[in-house]
C-alpha cells in the first residue's frame, strides 16, 4: 500500500541510480532516459561537476533567509542579466512559482504607475504555466480548473488565430503571456515572425509581453533562449527547470520598467536563492551559456531531426509529424500515444506524453550521438510493429 495521494499516474516502475543519460532499477534493467525530470535534468543524471558543486556548498552554507545577502545568488542573477536582456532576478523554486511571479510583477508594474485596473493577463488557450490556482487558471485548461472554483484575472485566444488575439486586449489587459515553444501543450513552436509581431503589439497597446521559457529555455531550444533566434525582446520570462539540472530553482527575469514596481514586501520565498541551490545554478549556467556546448546542441539535434523525419516518410501511417527545436521534441502520431510510448519503454526508452496526440522526446543537453542512434533505432523499430 502506498501512503501517497493519488494525483500521479505513476508507472510500475521505480530507479535506483542513474548515470548521464540513462537510469538503472534495483535489478539493473538499464534505460535511456529521454525524460529527464521532463527537461529538468539537462546535464543528465549524477553530473560529476554538480556533484562536486553540491559537495563543496553543502560542506559551507545551505540556507539562510533573504533577509541577508547571498552571494551565490548575486553571481547567478549576474550571469543571467548579462546574457539575457533582464536587468533583475527574483529566484523561486519551481516553474510554477516562477509563472506566478511574472503575473504578480506585470500587475505590479501597472499599480505602480497608477493603472490598478490593468490586471488581466491573455494567454494561449489549453497552454501550460504551472499548477498553482493562478497558473491552472493562465492556461485555460478544463481538465486543470475542473473542481477547483473560479480565478479570475485571465483570458485566452487559440493558438494561432491572430484576429482573436487582438480582439481579446481591452483596457484591462496587462500583458500577454505566452510560451515561445509550446511544452505540455504538443511542442508547438511559435514562428519568429509572430513573436516579433506580439512584439510590436505590446508596444502599440502599451502592454507588456511575458515569454514563458520555463520548459523552452536555458539552452533546450540550441539558444539560451527560445526567443533569441526571432531577435524579441521580452519584459517578463519566468525560468526553471533546466536551470538548476535537477535542483529546485525558478526565477523571474525582468527588465529594469517593470521591476521598479517589485518594493520591499511585494514579494518573498523562503527557500528561493538559498545558497545551495545557487551554487548549482552557477555552474549549470557556466556550461549550458557556453557557446561551443550550445553548437553541439545545434548539430546534434539536427542530426537526430533529420533521422526522426526520415523514420517518418518511412512510416507515414504511424507518424503525422516531427515538431519542436534543439532537444525538445515532439513526435504526433495518428494514433493514441499511449501503446507507443509503452513499446518504447519495452525496448528501454524513456518518454512521455503531451497534447495533440504527441510524445515528448528530452535528452539531456550533453546528450551523446550513439545514444541519439540507439533512440532512433529503438523508435524505428516500434514504427515497424506498429506499422
């Protein structure tokens, strides 16, 4: 009997170590794992240089409050506004925490300057932004608000139709918050012409623009961000995930405009920027902002695209798309996802689900090509069952 709630559909299956880019049972059945904590693992599992990192810290300093500096979370919020556009960092612990602050300072920023009815956020219907009250309410998703009453404060527009979109800002709206590739909601990738164009509406309605990189960012894309490639500069882009390679870290990056309205007491975390978490970030930070890691991702991730575009001319009855950028990827298939993805942990790979019918592939970002190879022939080979 298991004393944990049943919100988890858990599969019937437990690791016990894991190595790269692979995990191990107690029996040691050895897997390839493409999920890594859903793009949270982007330096693969037990990374030497974490390990050493949360070696040293965790002999020195694990936590004290934000009433007191801490220079490990200084040196990261540098890092990141230097390679960034941001000019200000709050850490939080997860994506989620971090949606929710984006919200908290776009609403913020227009109290401050004395427009208090500018709350509304509009947001993608059926995207993803997290699961607490607010961030189930951003997304619009039936299947995440059921049960849960009513928050207010959000509208939504179809992915794609411009014309609602622009229908949907009123006098009310804040900001519009999307996710530059779409996660939870089927690898969509939104061109660059339409994050340049949101963009230039923002500017025209005098809103402001939220990119979402909690799951598309820190590197995953081949950039640092999923944005950079369309040349947008965003306001607001809450990060996790990637992040701290498997330790809890979010943040909120935001340029200098909005940040003046976060004052003192506006918002807090307990455990967000401690210094244990920090001195992970950096060194996750050192490695996946380096330029020649980032053209691996580039050349590798277009290595594995073309050969998953080959798999799918091969068996078009079976695959109705190949989808995403660098090392988040997504394959649609004709039929449920469910037996395939099933197969593929038969023949010991590891994915998982998303929207529209897609299964989520997500390497580690130091993924290496004969585990690129050994997935591919692994996903030909359940084509050709399914056939």
């Amino acid at each position: 009997m298991s004393y944990l709630a049943k919100n988890y559909n858990r599969k019937k299956i437990s690791f016990v170590r894991g190595k790269g880019s692979y995990l191990y049972t107690a029996t040691g059945a050895k897997y390839l794992d493409f999920v890594q904590g859903i793009a949270v693992n982007c330096l693969g599992h037990a990374n030497p240089k974490l390990i050493e990192t949360i070696n040293k810290q965790s002999k020195k300093l694990w936590h004290v409050s934000n009433a007191f500096q801490i220079p490990e979370g200084e040196k990261l919020a540098k890092k990141l506004c230097q390679k960034t556009f941001a000019d200000y960092v709050i850490f939080q612990n997860s994506g989620a925490e971090a949606t929710e602050a984006a919200i908290k300072v776009a609403r913020r920023y227009f109290y401050s300057i004395g427009k208090p009815n500018k709350t509304r956020i509009l947001c993608v219907k059926n995207s993803f932004h997290g699961r607490t009250l607010a961030t189930i309410f951003a997304s619009g998703s039936k299947k995440m608000t059921e049960g849960f009453g009513h928050v207010g404060g959000f509208d939504h527009f179809i992915f794609g139709d411009h014309k609602s979109l622009k229908k949907k800002i009123t006098k009310n709206t804040a900001a519009i918050m999307i996710e530059p590739i779409m996660g939870e909601g089927g690898i969509k990738v939104v061109p660059d012409w339409c994050l340049k164009e949101l963009r230039k509406l923002c500017n025209k309605k005098k809103i402001l623009l939220i990119l979402d990189e909690v799951q598309c960012g820190i590197s995953r894309s081949g950039s640092f961000f999923a944005f950079e490639k369309s040349k947008c500069i965003p306001d607001i882009v809450p990060i996790a995930k990637g992040i701290g390679g498997g330790f809890p870290i979010g943040a909120v990056l935001m340029n200098r405009k909005v940040a003046a309205g976060m004052t003192p007491g506006t918002h807090g975390s307990t455990f967000g920027g401690n210094p244990l978490a920090m001195a992970v970030g950096n060194t996750v930070m050192d490695i996946v902002s380096n330029k020649k890691f980032l053209e691996n991702i580039k050349k590798l991730s277009k290595y594995f695209f073309s050969n998953l575009n080959i798999i799918q001319k091969k068996y078009p009855k079976v695959i109705k798309d190949i989808r995403g950028r660098g090392y988040l990827i997504g394959i649609q298939l004709y039929k449920d996802q469910s037996k395939f993805i099933q197969k593929l942990m038969d023949e010991k790979l590891l994915t998982i689900r998303a929207a529209e019918n897609v299964i989520r592939v997500l390497p580690p970002l130091n993924v290496k090509k004969n585990e690129l190879d050994q997935a591919l022939k692994i996903i030909n080979k359940v084509c050709a069952e399914l056939k």
